[in-house]
C-alpha cells in the first residue's frame, strides 16, 4: 500500500484491459492535478493487495487516502468497497494514551469526490453512518483518522447491528487478530443491487441490504469473510463467517488478484473460523473502554 504523506491522497482511475471489470468516471486528464490546497494527485496503477476489481459497468471512482483506499460510487453516494491494512505496530499506536480520539473528529464531506454526501444529508436518516474501514483501526495517525471520517467511507447501517454483531467482529479483528497474525488486509463494503431503497435529506442515498467484510493475513496465508444483513441481529458474529470465495460470488468483486494463483484460491476457499481466536469484548471494554472505542 502506499502511505501518501502529509495529508495527499491520489485519484486513480483504471484504464485499458481493466475498462471492462472496473468503470471511472475520472479520466487520465482530469485525475492529475492538485486539489483545492494545493496538493498533488495522479495515478499509481500500482497493482497491491488493497486492489478490488469491481464487476463491469461499476460506477467508481478509486481515491486513494493516507492509509485506505477508497473504491467510492458518485451515482449511489456510497463506497463500492474501503480496503486497508492494519498491522500490529498500527494496533498497538491506536490503543496507546496518546492516540487519536474520535470525540475530537466530525463527519465531513470529501469536496474533491464527485458524489460524495456532505455530513447534514444523513441528518433525517434513520441509520448510522457506518464506517466500511472504522476509527478505531486509524487512531495512530492524525490524518488517518480526519480520512476515515469523509463521507466516501460511510454507508447507512442500521444502528443496532452497527453497534451489536458488527461491531464485535470489528473489535476482534482489532483486539486479538492484528496482534496475532502482524498484518492484515481487510476489505469492506456493501453488496450492491439493482434496486436499493434510498435515504437521506436528499433521498439519493443507496441503503445496502447487505454488508461483507474480508480479512487477510498474507504471511500466513489465512483468508476469512463475513456477511451481514443490514438488519440486527441476535446471531453471533462468527456464525456469519463465510469464504471468500463466497463473498466473491454474492458481490461479483475480486479480491487479492495481486497474490499468486495458487496462493490466492488455497485462502480464498477457507472457512476456517477456528483459525481466528475469539475474544472476551466485555472484559477488553472493562479494562479499556476509551480504547475499543470505534
């Protein structure tokens, strides 16, 4: 992944043999240039492991922040898909006294994406604007977090789910599966349809019916995903672990194309829950409540 310093971020839009798999609305022209201070943006064509392949026809625009990337959609005015990663290093940062707090950061739209909602037109929204990549995996760095609160990283979520099941898989992956495996790559986002319900000030606001997550660990080749409904739920979080092969056929994306074949399907097959330790969420938040904080 590439760590744009300072604040800078890249647009980039995926051109020639990839037309076909991932739409931009962004040409080569219009995505080199500065933004409105004056920062520098242009396309990495880097192929990594935060690249997602969207299925053809896709409206998208891929924004590159400080530590995600953002596959957004200016037509739904929500994320196709936020891929970072997380390593244990971050993890240790994030929950350290001094990091970033979330009470000091406010929702805000990203003036230089196309689509992108500004914080007042979820105001009348009956959901949660749900983080796809949340703060509290970008508490180490001051830029990370102001990131991670634009808006091209928000997608309405019902409130009890965001703040149940979904919530406890977040904190999992935070608590024990960072520190465990040293380095993650996690994808995030909402399985698009045809006909979504819209809402907002605006009405113009796609509501997913459904949100996936996939999780990474590259050294050790471990690949696990889950799906939720958009909708509480009493079912425990780690009965909603799928393969993400699965994930792959429900949404039509396809992850990690950047790792090797065979090393890719042996991860992306998996299953194996058991392989991701659980952990106690009400004893962590006891002993730490400001730090497990999203």
């Amino acid at each position: 992944m590439m760590l744009m310093m300072g604040g800078c971020r890249q647009q980039s839009a995926q051109k020639g043999v990839q037309d076909s798999l991932m739409n931009t609305t962004m040409s080569t022209a219009q995505r080199q240039g500065s933004d409105a201070q004056g920062r520098e943006y242009a396309s990495t064509g880097n192929a990594s492991l935060l690249q997602v392949v969207l299925p053809k026809g896709t409206d998208n625009l891929t924004v590159q922040y400080k530590a995600m990337t953002v596959y957004f959609n200016p037509t739904l005015h929500i994320p196709n898909a936020v891929a970072y990663e997380l390593t244990a290093t971050q993890v240790s940062m994030a929950d350290a006294p001094d990091a970033e707090q979330r009470s000091d950061y406010q929702f805000n739209r990203d003036p230089q994406v196309k689509g992108c909602p500004d914080w007042w037109e979820y105001k009348e929204c009956p959901y949660d604007r749900g983080h796809m990549a949340p703060a509290m995996d970008m508490r180490w760095d001051k830029q990370a977090m102001k990131d991670c609160f634009y808006l091209t990283n928000i997608c309405p979520q019902d409130h009890e789910l965001n703040n149940g099941e979904w919530r406890k898989m977040e904190e999992a992956i935070h608590v024990k599966w960072a520190r465990k495996y040293g380095r993650l790559v996690i994808v995030t986002g909402p399985v698009l349809a045809s006909d979504m319900d819209k809402t907002g000030k605006n009405h113009n606001i796609a509501v997913p019916e459904q949100f996936y997550k996939v999780v990474l660990a590259p050294e050790q080749n471990y690949g696990v995903a889950f799906v939720f409904d958009n909708a509480p739920t009493s079912t425990s979080w780690r009965k909603h672990a799928v393969s993400i092969d699965e994930v792959e056929r429900l949404t039509g994306c396809n992850f990690f194309a950047a790792v090797e074949d065979t090393k890719e399907n042996a991860a992306e097959v998996q299953n194996a829950i058991d392989r991701w330790p659980d952990y106690d969420r009400d004893a962590s938040r006891n002993n730490n409540r400001r730090n497990y904080r999203r």
